[in-house]
C-alpha cells in the first residue's frame, strides 16, 4: 500500500515534466522596450494585431531605455522600441544599431501636487526646476538611465544646475515611470513623466489622481519614440529581417491609426509621427 | 483599506474566471519550480547523502561552506546567470536569456544547497545501532546503503517540499534572468513585483493569495504521501 502510494506521487510528478513543452518557434521576435509603452497597456493593445496581420509572435521585457539598448548591444534581444533620440545616435554610430525609425511621440510633464509648495505651475521647465531646489521640495527621480531619467539629467543641466544627485530632498527611485509616481504621490513631491504613462495612472486613480500636471508645453520636453533594428554585423544571431519587418509594421499606416486610437478616460496617449 | 478587500475578492475572480494572464502566470511558476526542484533534488540528494554518510577530513569545513551557501542571496544568483548565458557570456549561444530553462537554472543553484544540507543532517542523524544491526545480520554495503535511504525518506521530502517553498517564492533570480516576459516568462511573484509598481495593489494581493494556496496545495498533498 505504502509503495503504491509513493508510486503514484513519482508517476504523478514524471507526468509533469512531461507536461513541460519546449516551445521552439522559428518566427518568434525577442524586444526589449521601455516601461512607458508596456505600463500604459499600449503593447498590449498593439501586439496582436501585428502577430495576426504577420505571423511573428513577439516578446518583449520592459525595462529602461539605458538597459534595453545594452540589451541590444549585447545581442540578447532583436528589436528595440525606445525613447532618447541622442543615445539612440550614439548607438548606430558605435556600430550597434541599424536602422532607426520614429514612429510616436507624447510629451513630457512635470506632475505634482495640487497645492504646489515650490510654487512652479505655469512656469516654464528651467524656472520651475530652479524653484524646487532654492525651496528644497522633494523631487522624484527615476535614477536609473531610461529615456525619461536621461531627459531629466538633461533638463537640469539645461537649467544651469548640476544634477542634485546627493541633495535630500532629490530621491532616486531606480524603478519604472508608474511606480516612481506612486513614491511621489507617497512623498507629496515632483516628478517628470512622459503623459502617456501619466494618463495611465489618471485613470487608474478613476478621478482622483492627486498629482497634478503643473509644467508643459516646453519644446524641450518632446519625447519621441523610435524602433531601431540592431547591426547584423554585431548580432549576426539577431532576427534582423524579422525586426525589419516589426519596423515597417509600426510605420504602416494601420498602425499608425491604432496609435492614434489608443486613449485612456477619453485621452490620447501617444500621437504617431512616422514618415 | 478598501483595496486589501478588493484584491482577495479579485483573486477568487481571477481564478474561476480563468484569466489568461493569471493561469499563464501560475503555469510558468509550476513548470520553472518543478523542474528546479526535481534537478536540486537529483543533485544534492547523492551529494548530501555522501556527506552525512561517510567520515572524511575537512567535512566540518564542507558543512561551513554549505550553510553559507544556504544563505546566497537571489540576486547574486540572478547577475551570475546572467553574465553566463547574456549573448556575451561564456553561454551566449545556447540562447538561455529570458527564457524559463534559464531560470530554472539560476533555481537549481539557490535550491541545490538546501537539499543537499538537510539530505547531509538527516542521514547524520540515523541511528547507529541500525548500521550495527545490518552488519550483524550480515547485510552488504549495498544493502546497507539501501536500507538507510529508506529509513530517512520521509526527511527527503521535507528537503524537497523545503527546496520547492524557496524556489516557489524566489523573485530575483525570476525577474533577472526572465525579464518578466508576459504569457512566456512570468510568473506569479514578478507579476506581483510588477502589479505593485504599477500601483495596482488589489491585482497583487490576489495574485499573493494564488500563490500561498498552491503552497498550501503541494504541502498538503506531501503531507497525505507521509501519512500512508
């Protein structure tokens, strides 16, 4: 009786490993991308109409822009979707990306909250940062070199100030855009994020988002995004045609109209632009 | 508040309704723990068996690295899995990276010690008189070895529901190593890791209440094995 049940628990668990499959598709796209397109839903909504319309199945790891081009580099994905157009350069020039193609842009915000204690709403971006450091309100950084936190550095740079990378009142998150914005909702502080994953959380807090946009508007805080294809030369085991093909796909007019139609509580989040 | 009620309302929903994204979830959790569990128990099972079993110089040493192996945090696994199997790494052509083997990898490492120090405590622990009895009864070494296996089963299903619990819950080495793939490398713990950061905490708390009930589900099932 003992051994009978003991066998059946072996045979149970063999049964299992059996179970297991091992899936091996030929026409399958590896991507690393940014947290902002996979946070908002946008991949999500996007991603089967490409696989339906070309037969690649397509997978993707969300991450920062920094992260996802080393990704790229080291050749552990295929195709990139990222946001921070001067990195991307430097990428094609070191020879490890290939072709670059804009494809959506949104903006970038300064959120914060309603009563506003640096008082900067309506300023314009390098007036607003310099009043959140004479008055010493806590900011909230992303602090981990994606597109949004590259930006960042850049703005205050811009604004004369170098970045206030010990200052108490500067906190480094290191996570994604939704998650750093939960920390300053937590902080009652400021933080920058691109309006796409900010009507995200708009509408997850269903009207009661506490942080308010108080900075827009600037030219400087365009944010565009771009799919690049990785250099075969470098990844010869990358699935460069296949990588062109996602490439092309996004700039269709098709799915530049789904872009266009993807709206959160009634709002636009990325606005297509590819040529 | 309202949102630690919602969640364990959603993770009854979740389950009965058979959300995609959760069974997918709870698939790749069972299949990536199984494995490691099976391939930690595979390993250190002889491995523990020859430590507890024989006398030999320089096992006090051995038992000290063991136990700090226990402690090696999921992290450093998760970098060092990493490095290996990256397209740069010493395994790059295997292709590993996000992928569920190359977890279950990055598992086998962090479960192997477990199972092989508890598997090295039992078998220290048999009694002596039964080697003796064996002897006596004029039982060869093979038979000897056998018997004693037998007799400590029940201490190497605890070392493996023990390995299985660790593997189960590990996020680190998931996230890392799996990029948190969604319907192909996720699993239950980074989908909380991700629910959470997301601000979504109902989905997180029912995604936590899935999890322990299928810890509950292995334990009792192992516990109703040891009964018979």
């Amino acid at each position: 009786m003992n051994k009978k049940r003991l066998f059946i628990g072996i045979a149970t668990i063999f049964l299992m490993i059996m179970a297991i499959s091992v899936q091996a598709k030929s026409k399958e796209l590896m991507m690393a991308t940014t947290t902002s397109t996979d946070n908002t839903g946008l991949l999500d909504y996007l991603i089967p109409h490409f696989e339906k319309e070309t037969g690649i199945s397509l997978k993707w790891t969300s991450t920062g822009t920094g992260k996802a081009l080393k990704l790229g580099q080291n050749c552990d994905v295929d195709v990139l979707l990222v946001h921070a157009p001067p990195a991307e350069k430097i990428f094609i020039a070191n020879g490890y990306g290939k072709e670059r193609r804009e494809v959506m842009y949104n903006d970038f915000v300064i959120i914060g909250p309603e009563n506003d204690p640096a008082d900067i709403k309506g300023k314009n971006i390098s007036e607003a940062l310099k009043m959140i450091k004479s008055k010493k309100v806590v900011f909230i950084s992303r602090g981990d070199d994606s597109g949004t936190n590259k930006k960042e550095k850049l703005l205050w740079k811009n604004a004369g100030i170098s970045q206030p990378d010990k200052e108490k009142w500067y906190v480094q998150t290191g996570q994604g855009m939704l998650a750093s914005i939960s920390v300053a909702e937590q902080r009652d502080g400021y933080t920058m994020t691109d309006r796409g994953t900010y009507i995200k959380y708009q509408s997850q807090k269903g009207g009661n988002a506490t942080l308010k946009v108080l900075v827009e508007g600037d030219s400087i805080l365009l944010n565009q995004y771009s799919v690049l294809t990785l250099d075969p030369k470098n990844c010869p085991n990358a699935k460069y045609d296949l990588a062109l093909k996602f490439s092309g796909w996004m700039a269709s007019p098709n799915a530049q109209n789904l872009i266009k139609d993807f709206r959160l509580i009634g709002k636009k989040l990325f606005i297509p632009n590819a040529k | 508040m309202d949102f630690i009620v919602a969640g364990f309302i959603k993770a009854i929903e979740l389950l009965i309704s058979g959300d995609y994204s959760t069974w997918t979830a709870v698939l790749a959790t069972l299949k990536v723990s199984t494995i490691s569990m099976l391939l930690s128990v595979g390993a250190g099972l002889p491995c523990g068996f020859l430590i507890g079993y024989f006398d030999f110089k320089g096992k006090k040493h051995l038992r000290t690295i063991l136990d700090t192996l226990l402690a090696l945090p999921t992290v450093f696994i998760g970098l060092a899995v990493y490095a290996f199997i990256s397209r740069q790494g010493p395994l790059g052509e295997l292709g590993l990276l996000f992928t569920l083997t190359g977890i279950a990898i990055g598992q086998t490492i962090l479960a192997f010690p477990i199972v092989t120090a508890i598997t090295a405590s039992i078998v220290e622990n048999i009694d002596q008189d039964l080697k003796l009895t064996l002897v006596s009864l004029g039982a060869g070494k093979r038979n000897i070895i056998a018997t004693c296996l037998w007799e400590v089963r029940y201490g190497i299903l605890t070392a493996a529901v023990t390995a299985y619990g660790r593997v189960l819950t590990e996020v680190g080495i998931s996230m890392m190593v799996g990029g948190n793939i969604k319907y192909h490398t996720r699993t239950i713990t980074t989908a909380i890791a991700l629910e959470t950061n997301k601000g979504m905490f109902a989905d997180g708390i029912a995604l936590g209440v899935v999890l322990i009930t299928i810890a509950f589900i292995v334990n009792l099932s192992l516990s109703f094995l040891r009964k018979q």
